[in-house]
C-alpha cells in the first residue's frame, strides 16, 4: 500500500478488533455461556462470509477429501483456539488470555521445526526464546495456577497447528472461501460441544443481542477482510509483524471494559512477548525458508 498512514489505520483497526474481543467476549460470559456464546458467533459469521463468496462465486472445493481439510482447519482454528480462549476466560483476565494467545508464532516455529522441517532464521529463533521469557516472567506474577493458564496456552498450541495446515493445505482453496467455510464447521462443533459438554445460559436482551453481533461482524468478518486486505496488498511479513498489537489491545480494552489491574510483571512479560513475536515475523528479504510439500 502506497498510502502509509491508511495503512497504519487498517493495521490498529484489525488488531483492535482482534484484541477486544477478549474482553467483549468477557462480557457477553455474562448473559451467555462460554462455547454457547463463541458457536453463535462464528456461526453466524460462517453464515454471513459463505453467502457472501456464494454470491461473489468464490471458486469452492470440489472433493470431499478437501472439504473434510477445511473441517479440520476448523476445527482447530475455530473450535480449538477459540473454545479454550473463552473457557479460560472464566478464571483468567483478558489480558493474560490474550497473552497466552498469541504467543501462536512463537509456537509455529517450534512446531514447524519439529514437525515440518521448516528451516526458521537465528533471529526468529531469539523471537522464540525471549518469547518464552516473557511468558515465564509474566506467569511469575500475574498468572495463578489456574486452569485458565492452561486453556489460554491451549489456545495458542491450537492457532500454531492451524497455522501449520493452512501453510500446507492453504493453496488448495480461495482464501475467502476457506475462512468463512472453517468458521462455519468450527462455530458448528462448538454449539455441539456446548450441547454436550455445558449447562447453556442463554439471557437474550439488548446488550446480548449487540455483543454476539460485534464479534460476528464486525469483530470476525471486519477483522479477517482487513487483515486479508492488508497481506494482499503489503509485504505479508511485513504485516504479520505488526501481530503483537493484538494482545496489546487485549490489556488495554480489559483495563478499559473490565477494569482489570495492570501490574508490572504483566507488563514487562507481555513486552517481551510482543518484542518476540516481532522478531519471529520479521521478514527475509532472501525468502530462504522452504515449505516441504504436504503428502497426504
């Protein structure tokens, strides 16, 4: 993009967006239950997306083989990361939940290492260790022994292997289509497990009704069009850089919504969280990293 304060503008307007809905969600926890509450909104938004890439005739999978990719896409974007951030909601701040998150490139990277092979930079390595520092500092002194902790970790291990199967499955599908099609499947199986797994409140009222329709459009729909919008038409390392302003604006709508403290281990971890996920997406100007070619 030419316009460079456009481009900062589309860039606090997405991570805001993804940043307060930890602390919209928080209070949408109040009227309705957690897995309830996140199914009705990626439902919803699947609804919206896929009509739209129907109507604009996005290309679609054609083989089952392909769609039942985009299921587990997501199911471990979608369900995965989003169940286990709400769940951890009921015990841990926003904050700390959106922390925990987003520490996802830093996990990419040990992940892909593991599991793919893919051959990571030195610097992005040290994104990774300061990264986990951070998250060491920040448990020391804003972070219980809760199951929260755990969920909030969970979260981010789910967005790393999602990550990990759009790099490999990714090019098979139109961007547009796989995004509204995985919240879809992703928002179904977690009214499923809202079905099965919890005693489902439902308080339908005024505030309700606005919360579940913030996160689905404009937090879900708005978000992921801007976001798409600017690795399109940037440099997507580049872009992708900028992902540690999330978390930075879950502290901030927590403190401003919820009134939640922010203390200084939480503060100086999240810093170093921030400054590694920075260095992780810091882009090669060589483009030396290599995807293997998925074999199933």
């Amino acid at each position: 993009m030419n316009n460079k304060l456009a481009f900062a503008l589309l860039v606090i307007l997405t991570t805001s967006l993804m940043g307060s809905s930890f602390a919209v969600g928080k209070i949408g926890m109040s009227y309705i239950s957690p897995l309830l509450l996140i199914g009705m909104r990626f439902t919803l938004a699947g609804i919206l997306m896929g009509a739209i890439v129907l109507i604009l005739k996005r290309p679609h999978p054609k083989k089952l083989k392909d769609w039942l990719r985009i299921l587990l896409i997501g199911a471990f974007q979608t369900t995965g990361v989003m169940g286990a951030i709400f769940l951890s909601l009921r015990t841990i701040t926003a904050g700390e939940s959106a922390i925990l998150t987003f520490m996802n490139p830093l996990l990419v990277v040990v992940f892909g290492t593991l599991a793919l092979g893919i051959q990571y930079r030195p610097v992005q390595w040290s994104g990774v260790l300061l990264g986990f520092i951070g998250v060491f500092v920040t448990m020391g002194g804003q972070l219980q022994a809760e199951v929260g902790t755990l969920l909030g970790f969970s979260s981010a291990v789910f967005w790393a292997v999602a990550t990990l199967l759009i790099k490999q499955w990714g090019q098979r599908f139109d961007i547009w289509v796989l995004t509204a099609y995985q919240m879809l499947f992703g928002g179904i199986l977690l009214l499923v497990g809202s079905l099965l797994l919890e005693n489902t409140q439902l308080v339908i009222n005024p505030a309700s009704i606005f919360i579940v329709l913030w996160l689905a459009i404009p937090a879900s729909i708005v978000q992921f069009a801007v976001w798409f919008f600017l690795l399109q038409n940037g440099n997507p390392g580049k872009v992708s850089a900028f992902l540690f302003l999330a978390p930075f604006f879950g502290i901030i709508s927590g403190w401003l919504l919820l009134g939640e403290e922010i203390g200084f281990t939480l503060l100086a971890g999240g810093t170093m969280i921030f400054a590694g996920i920075f260095l992780v997406n810091w882009p090669d100007k060589r483009m030396a990293e290599a995807i293997p070619k998925e074999g199933i």
